[in-house]
C-alpha cells in the first residue's frame, strides 16, 4: 500500500474493496478475501497464438473491484496482493520460464503515472525467483488503450505490438542460438497481464514474440471477462 501517514495509522484501516473494517496485514476483508479466494481458476480457450492460458477468476466480483482499486485508484500497494494469486498459478501451469508484461499504451502509462501488467510481473518474480522477468521485450505502438472499445473493435483492430528482439534483462538472443527452442532460458515465455478480454492483445503479442523466435508463449492474467 501506498505510505498511510499520520492519518492512516489514526484511523483503523478499511478494506479497498467493501470499506468494512479489517486488519492491518491485508487490505482486505475476511469476507472478500474468502470470496476471492472461491473464484474459480480459469483455464480455457486461449487465444490464438497462445499454447495455455490460466486467469485467477472471472473478471466480477472482489477480483474485479481489487483490480479497480490497483489501477484506477493508483493502490500500487496492492500489486502483491494481486501478483501472489498469480504467482500460484504460475508456478503450477504455464511453461514460459521468462514473463513478459503485455506491453502498456505509451499514452496511457504516462496518465496512470505506472504499469499494472509491468508492476505485477515485477511481483510475480518477487514471489517466485524461479522466473525471469523480461519487461524490454515488447513494444506497443501507435493506438492508446483497447479499454472501453467494444469487443468487435478490438477484435477487428489489436494494438500493434513489435518485439525490441533483445532483452538484456534476461539475456536474450543467447550467445549461440540454434533454433527457436534456444531462447531465454529454453526458449518459452508467459505473458503477463491485469485482465483478458477478447484475447487480441495477447496473440498479437504473441506474433511478436514469436517473431524473435521466442516460444511456445502461454499467459497468465489476474481476471477473465467471460
Ligand atoms: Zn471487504
């Protein structure tokens, strides 16, 4: 959580999704964190492009307003909160061995003053250190964000993602390269984003990894609209 101050260690904390009471160790309730912890693991269906995909829970509920309060309420605090649930599913499923953040829009980064996906992945690896975190991998370019654009836009119109095809974070191209399969640490890589939506972004990110050679790319992301 962001610094409380004078104020914040005066008032008894609140939890960020309901503003009922709870106690100083999370930000949340009992009760939102027994909901979320009921949400339903998601593994289903991934889009093109991408050999697995698993999501924390369905993009409603806690998970949605959690979500909310880290990136429209500028709680940066709660990205660990957010990247333990996703840190779990990780370590048990998808195969990349790199995570790369799905890419902010330039514009959008700068008015949100951080990076949600970047900021998770960064988390993901705190909590795991089995995992690399490439976060110079992926450009985005041109269009802002795909947020508040109907499905059918987004679907017609993905943002345009480029791979930078070097990452010095994580040491890719390594020194001899023989195949596809002789990237970052074998090669395969998990994408690393907030929400799922129609899947666009991440196959279009997808297509750029695979085009410095990195995969199979699977993905994780903390909710799923459905
Ligand atoms: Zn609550």
């Amino acid at each position: 959580m962001p610094p409380l101050g004078l104020a914040g260690l005066l008032t008894p904390p609140m939890c960020v999704v309901c503003r009922s009471g709870c106690g100083r160790a999370l930000p949340l309730c009992a009760d939102c964190v027994g909901e979320l912890n009921l949400a339903p693991v998601i593994r289903k269906s991934p889009p093109p492009g991408i050999s697995e995909v698993v999501s924390c829970a369905p993009h409603e509920g806690v998970a949605r307003a959690l979500l909310a309060a880290f990136k429209f309420r500028g709680l940066t605090g709660l990205a660990p909160l957010i990247a333990g649930y996703m840190a779990d599913l990780v370590g048990s499923g998808p195969c990349g061995q790199i995570l790369v953040p799905v890419p902010a829009a330039p514009g959008r980064k700068r008015w949100r003053g951080f990076d949600p996906a970047g900021e998770l992945a960064r988390e993901i690896v705190r909590a795991d250190s089995g995992f690399t975190l490439a976060d110079d991998l992926l450009v985005r370019r041109g269009r802002g964000s795909q947020r508040g654009r109907r499905r059918e836009a987004r679907l017609a119109a993905p943002p345009s993602i480029e791979s930078t095809g070097v990452s010095p974070a994580c040491g890719f191209p390594p020194p001899a390269v023989s195949g596809p399969s002789a990237g970052c640490r074998g090669g395969t890589a998990t994408l690393v984003d907030d929400v799922l939506t129609t899947g666009g972004t991440l196959t279009a990110c997808a297509g750029a990894l695979a085009g410095a050679g990195i995969g199979p790319v699977s993905a994780v992301t903390f909710t799923r609209r459905l």
